[in-house]
C-alpha cells in the first residue's frame, strides 16, 4: 500500500506519553523530548478529534503492580504516586491544551493495548491505521506499535515525531521497523502524515 492511500476518516493519531515526567529534569528525562515536540504538536493539531494520547501511569507503591512490575518499581520508586508529583504525569501543557478535542487514555504497562478500552474504541471508531508518535522509540512506542500489529491496524510511524534516550537503539528499532516488520509497518514524516489529515 502507498501511504497516500491513508483515509483520514479512518485512521488515528495515536500519541504515547508525552508527559512531563519525559520532559521536565527526572529520573526519567528524554534529552531529545523538546526537539520532537514541536512535530507532535503538529500532528495533534492536524489530526484534531482523530488524536489519542496515552499517560503512563505508576502505582501509588510498588507492590500495587504484579511479578517484575514490583521490580521496577522500586527502582523507580522515587517516580511512584507516593514520592512524586503527580503532577508530572500529566500531558505537557503544549498538548493538554489540545484536549478535547482531543482524548486521554491512561495505562499502566507499556503497551496501550494492554488492559485498556484502547482496541475496543478503534474498533468501534472503524478504525484501520495508526499513526505513531511520542516517546521513548525504544520501549513504548516501540509496544505501542507491536500491540496495533497484533490488532491487525496498519501502522505508520512518524519517525521525526519520536524519541529515545538511546540514540543507537532509536535508530535499531527504525530499521527494525524498516525492514523485519515493513509489511505491517511504514515509516513517513510528519509534513506528510500532517497532509494526509486533511483540511
């Protein structure tokens, strides 16, 4: 399939934690946040009512979550809802302000297709591609990508509208994209995704 084969009418902009806890100075910073940011904004606003942001949200204690969750958790305990702001879990203001039309799906693994109403809404909506932005390449953008492959969406990936904190696994997963999964997966620019969303 070509991309300009893309019907707006069917497709979603589905944007995966841009959140401020990815943006301000944390343990979970993305150095390369601000430099995309502007391309999402883009794409949010084109594709307008037709855009979904996802949240990553943590557990108020590690414990809350099961098997090697917990393991990650406290790692990462500074960043639970006990110890931090819960503030920083919110959309960065650029996109909050997008929301509504816009909407917000909050999930609590990688994947947005795990354990949420996510699938179920695309479906309904008749929905048949996905268009992929956010952060981080590498671990859920990357699930976010593998899970509307598993629910049979056509999935295109705005590749200078994605991060990492890994330059060399940012590019790994681009090629992986590119060339294991290029029957299922496309990869284009934001100018383009943004004209096929239409006037």
């Amino acid at each position: 399939m070509m991309l300009n084969e893309i019907r707006a009418a069917s497709s979603v902009h589905l944007c995966i934690d841009m959140q401020r806890v990815f943006a301000d100075d944390t343990p979970w910073h993305t150095p390369w946040f601000g430099r995309v940011l502007p391309r999402v904004v883009e794409l949010s606003r084109a594709w307008g009512e037709r855009t979904v942001f996802t949240r990553f949200m943590p557990p108020r204690q590690p414990q809350q979550r099961p098997g090697q969750w917990q393991r990650y958790f406290e790692r990462w305990r500074s960043l639970t809802l006990e110890q931090a702001d819960p503030g920083l879990f919110e959309l960065v203001p650029e996109l909050a302000a997008l929301v509504p039309p816009a909407r917000v799906i909050d999930k609590r693994a990688y994947s947005p297709f795990h354990d949420t109403a996510l699938r179920a809404s695309l479906e309904q909506g008749r929905v048949e591609t996905v268009i992929v932005s956010g952060t981080e390449t590498d671990v859920c953008v990357l699930a976010a990508a593998l899970g509307a492959v598993d629910c049979g969406f056509r999935v295109v990936i705005a590749e200078d509208a994605i991060c990492s904190s890994s330059d060399a696994t940012h590019e790994a997963i681009l090629t992986f994209f590119r060339h294991r999964l290029r029957e299922q997966v496309e990869v284009a620019d934001t100018a383009s995704l943004v004209t096929l969303a239409g006037p």
